[in-house]
C-alpha cells in the first residue's frame, strides 16, 4: 500500500504542457513591457525631482535692476563684493552680460536687445545649504545696502510648479503599476479558472485517486509559472530595449531635468524584479485560485 | 471494514436516491451489487470510494466516520480504496503506462521506483505491449484492464468496481472477474456493481447486495451467498 508520501507532487505530465498556445504569456508581456515602462518613468521622475530638487535648494539669484548701465554694474560688482563675504554664500558669480542676452535671444530675437531694454545685471548664487525664508531675508539684507535694486529670488521657487507636477506625474505612473499589477493578477485568475475547467476530469481522477489540493495545485502553479516567465522575460526585455533607445535620445539633450544622469541604464537594475514579482504575483494567483476552486470539491 | 447505518443521499433538493441503506462490509470478502439502471448503484458506489457524502446516515470506513470526516483526511483514505469506474477514466494524454503508475505518483512513490510495479502490473493485465499507447488507441477491454491496473497497483484494502463488464463480450468479462478474484484472494475487499445477474454465479463465496429504487431490497438479509457458485474457468 503506498499512502505514506502525501507531499510529492504527481507526475508533472499530468496535464499537457501546452504553454504558449493560449493568451496568457503573451498577455503578460504587454503587461510587464507596460509595467516596466511605466516603473522606468516614476523612476526617471523621481530621480530627476530629487537631484533637479537638491540642486535647486541651494542656489538663487540676485536681480540688479537699476535702469542705468552705470549704476547697475556698479551696484553690480558691491553686491558681488558683498555676497562673498555672507557665511551663507560659497560662490557668487556675475553673469555677463552677452550670457544674459543669450538667454533672451529666443524672445527677443538677435542683436544687441542691451541697447533697446534695460536687462538686469545678474548674479548666480551657490548657497552653502538649502535656502529658507531666513536666510534669503538676511542675504537680500546685506545685498540691499550695498545695492538698493537689488532683488534676490531662490531657483527653487521658479520650478517648484513643475516639480510638482513631476511629483504628481510620478504618483500617476505608481497608480499604473498598481492598475497593471491587478489586471496581470486577473489575468492569472482566468487562465487558471479556464484551465482547471479544460482539466477537470484529470482533475476529478487525480482527486479520487488520493490527490489532494496543494498536489492539484502545485501542477498549475508550474504551468502558469513557467507561462508567466516566458511573458515576463519576453515583456521585460522589449520594455528595456525600449528605456535604452530613449536613454540615448535623451542624452542628446540638455535640459536640466532630463538628460543621462537623471536615465542611464543603470535606472534598469531595480526593473529587474518586475519580472521576478510578476512570476511570483503568477504563482501565488493560480495557487489561490486553484486551491479556492478545490475547496468546493469534495 | 466498512459500515452504513440508515444511510440516505438526496440529490439537490429532489427526492432520495438512496434510502435506509444499512449494510456491513467484512475484510477479504467479495460482494456484488445489483440491481436494475437507475437503482442507485454507482451512487452507492460514490458514497464507498467519498466521492460523495450522503445526505444522512452513518458511514464508517475503517474505523472512522466518512460522514464527519474533514475535508483534509479524504486523500489518505482514498488511496486505501481503489476505483474502477463504469467509463474507465483513464487520463487521454497519458499512455497506458503512466495511467497505471498514477495512483503510485499521487502517493509521492519515486519515478525510480515505478517501473516495477507498472510493468509487472501491465504483464499481469496482458499489455506489456501496449505500455506506450494512449488510451484512444486502445479498445474498450484493453481500457477496462488499464483501468482496473490503475485501481489495484496501489494494494488497496477494497476496490470498488462499477459495471466492469458492461463493455466487453462475455469471454472478457469472465476474465476480469478472474482478476478480482485473484485480487480478493490477495486479502482485498472487492465490491463489484453489476446488472448482469449470471456473473455472480461465477464468484464462489461472493455475497450480494441487491438494490431496488434506492433501498436495498431486503434490509434483513441483503448480504447472502449467491444461489449456484461456480469455479472460475470452468
């Protein structure tokens, strides 16, 4: 009589192998490619908010807006004067003129724009620590009297908008990882409900035979894991070739909040587990499933 | 061995299938069940191989209430009982071979350690032979002995056999109940539900059940030995 081993699984060609014929695989590896698109943008976000964030923090700048060119860079080179003396202050550059005309350029076309608008005179502050309120009060302060057209403006308030916006954009992105995560997980729970139906008659012998739940189990669990891994790996690997062409485009450009430091490849490393969770999120769906649909048997 | 007190299965919420059944199975014994189709035997069947649990009664097996039983006991006892079932039930997409070895396989024996078994069980129902072919490609007798491999390569303690003989000529017939009897000769229980009537001449010693509309049609003395035994081959 054999009845002693009841935690071996049964022969696993029990039920046919036919993996990859059904829809399953090929829709988790749309799920997985979206997935990791979508963790690859909150990533991207995040870590551009962060450094873009950080580097903000600590810089500001000062606006001379006296009308006369005269008086402007002379308040100009006292505020500077002033500026490097403030604890609070590690660098205080003044930004040429023809720097300044550049950045109009675009708005305001070619030429000399000095002649027919009163630019500003500016000074570009690197801080020692992240500004507040206090410390801009006391720089604009020691600016002010050396300097009465002074205005000091922190970098971070000029984006705090768009980071926000970025912030924002980055929830959106964990809500769709959350959105695909459930869908995958239904996925699971129809192909194992449609498979346990394909196979209830070898499911009933293996049952009357001595069989029990967590054996009947452990086959689908293989069979949707081996499915869910074809899927996964598929997924995964289109999604990166994908993040690895837009890190290269975006390495062309130069904005401040994308660009390559903010997406390498190496953003690639934490994707990796989507695939790993995708197949365990697989497993534990088909065992649930399958284990919830025996349990009405007797 | 197996016990029923005032058993009773309904169906749903129709009428009773089967009524008052109080009967006492004794290890090593043979019995045949009979009675007309629609009688209740393969529910009856269902009720000693818990694929079913009666709307009523008591049924002891092995000691222990089947009724009350948990869920999670039912493997352990199901292995100690073998099945042929009235459609065979062989797995299509496993060959003759691997329909037999997988009463072994659900019970954790090593692949290592199947062969034997398998093969000498195929040697015993005659097809050694066919040991790699599925079973669409078998004919319905050689199905019926696959099955009846597959219910006693485990060594139950009773096997249950519902209509064995309903789908083979009567040569064949007579050659499967060789094969219980042998078995039961081994110190098996065997219950075998039948509607054929002169096969159970053909068992010395075997016991009858008669079954008629759910109820057994003498509760005083349902188990008797039948009227002309006769010896097996002759």
């Amino acid at each position: 009589m054999f009845r002693g081993r009841t935690q071996s699984a049964p022969n696993r060609q029990l039920m046919p192998e036919g993996r990859l014929s059904g829809p399953m695989p090929w829709v988790i590896a749309i799920m997985v490619f979206l997935t990791v698109l979508a963790a690859a943008a909150a990533l991207t976000l995040s870590s551009a908010t962060t450094s873009t964030g950080e580097q903000l923090s600590r810089e500001a700048t000062v606006q001379i807006l006296a009308p006369d060119p005269a008086v402007r860079d002379r308040e100009q080179r006292a505020a500077q004067r002033a500026l490097v003396q403030l604890p609070q202050i590690v660098r205080a550059d003044a930004v040429p003129p023809a720097d300044v005309e550049a950045l109009l350029a675009p708005w305001f076309g070619g030429g000399s724009i000095a002649e027919d608008i009163p630019l500003p005179a500016l000074i570009d502050l690197t801080l020692a620590r992240p500004v507040d309120d206090m410390m801009l009060a006391s720089i604009s302060a020691a600016v002010l009297d050396v300097a009465p057209s002074a205005r000091i403006d922190a970098d971070s308030a000029w984006l705090e908008p768009v980071l926000q916006a970025m912030q924002s954009l980055q929830w959106l992105a964990a809500a769709l990882i959350l959105l695909l995560a459930i869908a995958t997980a239904a996925t699971v729970v129809l192909a194992a409900r449609s498979a346990l139906g394909s196979h209830s008659a070898t499911i009933a012998i293996v049952h009357l035979l001595g069989g029990t739940d967590l054996q009947i189990s452990r086959l689908f669990q293989r069979r949707m894991a081996l499915d869910a891994t074809f899927g996964s790996v598929l997924g995964f690997l289109a999604g990166a070739a994908m993040l690895v062409g837009l890190s290269r485009q975006l390495a062309a450009l130069e904005t401040p909040l994308l660009n390559a430091s903010t997406f390498s490849p190496w953003l690639l490393a934490p994707l990796l587990g989507i695939p790993v969770i995708t197949v365990l999120l697989a497993m534990l769906m088909a065992r649930l499933t399958i284990l919830g649909a025996l349990r009405k048997m007797l | 061995m197996v016990e029923f007190q005032n058993v009773g299965l309904r169906y749903g919420t129709g009428a009773e299938t089967l009524s008052d059944i109080s009967f006492t199975l004794f290890p090593g014994s043979f019995y045949f069940l009979t009675g007309t189709s629609g009688a209740g035997k393969t529910s009856l069947l269902k009720l000693l191989y818990l694929a079913q649990r009666p709307s009523r009664g008591v049924i002891k097996l092995f000691g222990e209430d089947a009724v009350t039983m948990p869920r999670r006991r039912l493997p352990g006892f199901r292995r100690r009982i073998g099945v042929v079932f009235q459609d065979f039930r062989l797995v299509p997409h496993l060959t003759a071979f691997d329909n037999i070895a997988l009463p072994l396989r659900v019970a954790g024996v090593p692949e290592g350690d199947l062969a034997g078994p398998v093969k000498e069980m195929l040697d015993w129902i005659g097809l050694t032979e066919r040991a790699t072919a599925r079973p669409a490609t078998l004919s319905g007798g050689e199905q019926q002995r696959v099955a009846i491999a597959r219910a006693v390569i485990g060594r139950p303690e009773i096997l249950v056999a519902d209509e064995p003989t309903g789908n083979v000529d009567p040569d064949l017939a007579v050659r499967l109940l060789k094969l219980f009897s042998a078995l039961n000769k081994l110190g098996t229980t065997v219950v075998v539900a039948t509607h054929d009537i002169h096969l159970i001449g053909k068992i010395g010693g075997a016991q009858m059940m008669q079954l008629d509309r759910g109820r057994l049609s003498d509760p005083t003395g349902a188990l008797r030995y039948p009227p002309k035994p006769l010896v097996l081959g002759a």
